[in-house]
C-alpha cells in the first residue's frame, strides 16, 4: 500500500515492474514506488509468488524465461 519510502521518506504511489533473474524475467510485478527516489519495493505476497517461480524454473518445471504476473 502506498504509504513512505523506506529509504528517503518521501511517498509512495502503486505502481508496476519487471524483476530480472538469471532464469527468469517476471512482468507486470506489484510495487510501491517512490515519488522522489524511485525506490521500487515489492510486498511479502508478490516476492512469495515471485520465489515459487524461480523455484519452478530452477527446477525446469517452466516453458518460457518470460512470466507476467
């Protein structure tokens, strides 16, 4: 939820983004994203989704390297 940046304090609005790994890249990813810094950060229920993914691609359970949330 939009709220204060954890790293300078300024506000935060909803936004979206894409997170890169070395197996993945994820799309369309639900953040909070700073008015000032653009400080991007993901809630616990987004990275819980975002970590059973790699999992799965770690595990070659996934077709493609490009996943949209």
């Amino acid at each position: 939820m939009p709220g204060r940046c954890a790293q300078c304090g300024s506000k935060t609005y909803l936004g979206r983004t894409t997170i890169y790994t070395d197996l993945l890249e994820i799309r369309n990813v639900p953040c909070t994203i700073c008015q000032e810094c653009d400080h991007e950060q993901i809630g616990y229920q987004a990275q819980s989704r975002i970590d059973k993914l790699v999992e799965r691609a770690a595990k070659g359970k996934l077709k493609d390297r490009v996943v949209t949330l």
